[in-house]
C-alpha cells in the first residue's frame, strides 16, 4: 500500500513563492488529477516533489509509506518508489533506451541480487509489444529526435519498468494526438492496481476520458481551491477557469 501524503508544503522558485502551504493527500489504488490554469502550481508541484534542485522547499513534508522524501536527492527519491513522467521529457544522446533502463534497474538491486539479461530483455519486449513500440527502438539513443508520442511511450515504457510505488504524470498528453494518447493510456491503465497511486496533473478532460480519476483537484494560485469527481473535470472544460476564480473572489 502507498500513499502520497503532502502537507502545508511551500515552494519558492527564484524567491518568488509558488506554493503555499499546499496539502495532498492521494490514498495507495486511487488516480487522483490535478488541473488548473497555467501558473497555477502543478507543474511546480511535481518538480518539487521529484526533487528538482531549481524548486526550494520552505517548509512542509511530502510522505510516502509515512516516510517523508522531501530534501532526499532524486536518484533516492526514486529508489523510495516515486516516478515523474515529465511533461518535456530530455534527450540524452548517446545513450539507448535499453541501456537506460537497464541502468536504473540496476542501481535499484540490492547487491545480494544478480541481474538477468535474458530475463530483462523478456519483460522489456513484453512491456513494448504492450505499448505497440516497436522492438528495435531499443536501439535508439534516449529521446533523441523522437516524436512527442514516441516520448511519452518512452516515459511509460521506463514507468512500466520501473515498477514505482506511486507514479507522477506531469501533462503526460501534451502534444499527443488521439491515437498516441490511447496507447499511453493504455499502458496507465495497465499498472493500475490497488497497491499503487497516481497523480496526474493536466490540462484538458480529453485525458480523463481514458486515465479516469477517483478525484479531480483544482489548482489556483498554489492550492487547491475544489475538489470532485469525474464531474468537475468536464465542468471545466465546458465553462473553463473564469468561473473558479469569480468563486474565489466572492
């Protein structure tokens, strides 16, 4: 079981806050969504949970299991159990996807443990039959010159992998067309289990329609501001953001 518990977390970029006393709580089997206006925070809010050096925690705890992760340095952010899908994911030539992941898998075994090739190269064409990638992207150099699909199947290839306890998508659907966000969907969808929480943090319903939430959190100005089902995303889209900030204001 894992659950993401943030609390009163404040975050400063550049000394300009950003977030201020934001609190979160995303119980282990549940898909929780944020949304909000640009500026809002989300963004700001994955980073900072990741462990991003640019974003300065003021104050605040952000827990999984009861262990509080915040301050701990992003390699150990991750071998806790966090995955950030990222909205701009980075290239990194020269290095392939294989050999990416199999790197990160390893740095995660105990000494105690020997790592398998073949057993390693089973489940990686297995997750990529999955996600409709073809076998021989393996051999490609990480991001490099890949299309934004091709991207965010990358993120959800290593997410798959990875096995994280509670996963982050940070605008997964951004720049995707329908097709690309059904197969990246899919592949959410598939590690949806009772054991594992999700964040995703968007834009647009239309990614709801395929990852559906538990919750739907509104963002603005750093908090969250309403929440509810399903329901209020679309709400959003019909009526946009206007109508949450003349709330805020009466």
């Amino acid at each position: 079981m894992s659950t993401l518990t943030v609390q009163n977390l404040s975050v400063n970029i550049e000394e300009k806050p950003i977030l201020e006393n934001f609190s979160l709580e995303v119980p282990s089997g549940e898909v929780h969504a944020i949304m909000g206006p640009n500026g809002s925070g989300k963004s700001t809010l994955s980073k900072a949970l990741a462990g991003h050096p640019s974003y300065e925690v003021k104050s605040g705890t952000a827990k999984l299991d009861g262990n509080n992760f915040l301050g701990m340095e992003p390699d150990e952010i991750s071998r806790a159990g966090l995955f950030l899908a990222f909205q701009y994911p980075i290239e990194v030539p020269g290095v392939t996807i294989a050999n990416f992941i199999r790197a990160a898998i390893q740095s995660r075994m105990e000494e105690s443990k020997s790592f398998k090739a073949v057993d390693y190269y089973k489940e990686l064409y297995q997750k990529m039959d999955e996600l409709g990638m073809d076998r021989k992207f393996t051999s490609r150099s990480l991001n490099d010159g890949f299309s934004g699909g091709e991207k965010k199947r990358c993120e959800i290839l290593q997410m798959a992998m990875l096995d994280p306890k509670f996963c982050i998508l940070d605008e997964t659907d951004s720049g995707l067309d329908i097709d690309a966000l059904r197969v990246v969907s899919n592949g959410v969808n598939a590690m949806k289990d009772e054991n594992r929480g999700f964040l995703v943090i968007t834009h647009y319903q239309r990614l709801l329609d395929y990852i559906v939430p538990d919750k739907v959190h509104v963002m603005w100005e750093g908090k969250i501001v309403r929440s509810g089902d399903k329901e209020l995303a679309k709400e959003l889209e019909s009526k946009g953001y206007d109508w949450i900030k003349q709330e805020i204001a009466a």
